[in-house]
C-alpha cells in the first residue's frame, strides 16, 4: 500500500501527543486486487489508518516545535506542558563520539551545515538514530550490516483521477527482459541509482517495455487504464535490513525505525 499506514503504536502514541483535531487519514478496511475479468479480490479484511508522508511529517513538526506550513498553517494554542525545543534542518552528521565533556560521559555529535558548510559539534546525553535504512550512525557501530537487493523492484506513477476511464474510476469508488542495471540507469546523466530512479528520469524505452508488458499479460483493463496514462514513472528498489543490535555506547545510543530494521 502507498503512503503512511499507521500501525498501532503510531496510533497511540498521536492519542496521547497529538493536539491537532482535524482527520489526516482515511481509513480503510480491506485490501484487494482485480482479477484478469475486473471483479474484486479480498486478500485480507483488516482496518488500516492511511495517509500520506507529507501530511504526517508536517502535523508532527507542527506539534512539536510549531512549524508553519500549508498543511498546519496555524500556531498551536500553547500549554503549561510546552518545552523548549529546536529542530535542525539541512545538516548532516558527519561523526558520533562518547567522549568527557566538563567531567561527564557525553555522547559527541559533528554535525555539517549543508547551506552554510559550517561543522558544529553538539553534546547528547541520548542519541536516537532515526536516519533512514542508510543510517549513518548504524554504519558507524556496524559497517558490514547493509541494505540487500532482494530481486525485485517497484515500479510506481501517479496519474489525475480525471484522465482515467469513468470505468475505472468505478471499479476503484465502488471498492475501494531488462536488466536491474539498465533499468536503474539514469535517462539524463547515465548514472546508476541505487535505490530509486527519480520520476522523469526512467528510460523511455524501458518504459516502453514495460507497458508492452503489461499489456501483453495481460492486467486487467482498469489497471491498464491507469498505468498508460503514467507520464512520469519512478522507480524504487525493493530492499531488506536487519541490524541484529539495537542498542549502542551502554544504551546511551539508540537505533530505530528504518534504520534497525526494513521488515
């Protein structure tokens, strides 16, 4: 499924820290799949909370330190429980450290502006390393455990509702031999991306192929519809990670998220 599906740990924890009334996700309480003739298939029954990265970043950024975007484009009334906080944007860790700061175990970060290119070094008595499945300070502690190519990739678009078949749309409302190499090949600069090819940057004739593909298969029409009117396609490479330690510095730094583990 595309977007942010919120599991339930993410949903208790906005119960108890999320100020902000307004829905951000619809829900949904299936999830299905067409068959060759365009009738439905129910893999599973199950309620999933659905939304989208951008909406979900935006509304905490504007729980926690107030950030003002068009999203959230208002200041949250304050509270007597309110701290201090700052959020450092456009920096890259470039070090972690423990080291003995004014007679203290402390744990030592080096940061780099990316606007500015000024190094900075901040104190932590807690780091949590949320750095994505390319963790930084995972590679520090562990540098053997990297993300896997697992043998496929995902091809993804997004096309306007309304260039699509009324059909489709209807089946949607009332249900609600290339290479990796070739493939991850950039059509403007030739380089070889890694993990996703950018949309607008995919080969047109890899396109190509692939739509050749699909209609050859042949995927069901409505499907179909959608994926020919795709203009700018992306491409993301199904990767796995599993750090087998979580926990670094006698616990005072913390692995999580992506970065500890993809599944």
């Amino acid at each position: 499924m595309v977007g942010a599906c919120l599991g339930s740990n993410a949903e208790e924890f906005l119960l108890q820290h999320d100020r902000i009334v307004r829905p951000f996700s619809h829900t949904s309480l299936r999830v299905q799949a067409l068959r060759d003739n365009n009738s439905v298939c129910v893999f599973v029954y199950a309620k999933r909370n659905v939304t989208n990265w951008n909406t979900f970043y935006f509304r905490l950024r504007s729980c926690f330190d107030g950030y003002i975007s068009s999203h959230y484009p208002s200041l949250l009334d304050p509270v007597e429980s309110d701290g201090v906080v700052r959020y450092e944007h456009l920096t890259e860790a470039l070090d972690i450290s423990f080291d003995t700061y004014k007679g203290y175990p402390k744990m030592v970060l080096t940061f780099a502006d990316k606007a500015t290119q000024k190094v900075f070094r901040m104190e932590a008595d807690l780091v949590i390393a949320a750095d994505d499945p390319n963790s930084f300070v995972r590679n520090k502690y562990l540098p053997k455990i990297q993300r896997q190519y697992v043998g496929y990739i995902a091809w993804r678009g997004t096309v306007n509702d309304k260039e699509v078949s009324a059909s489709t749309r209807a089946v949607f409302v009332q249900n609600s031999a290339e290479s990796l190499e070739e493939i991850m090949t950039d059509a403007f600069d030739s380089r070889r991306h890694h993990n996703i090819v950018p949309a607008g940057h995919v080969w047109k004739d890899v396109w190509n192929w692939l739509l050749n593909k699909a209609q050859t298969k042949p995927l069901p029409a409505p499907l179909l519809d959608i994926i020919a009117k795709i203009e700018r396609p992306f491409i993301q490479v199904i990767t796995e990670l599993s750090s087998p330690q979580a926990a670094f510095e006698n616990g005072t730094v913390l692995v999580v998220g992506d970065a500890l583990s993809m599944y």
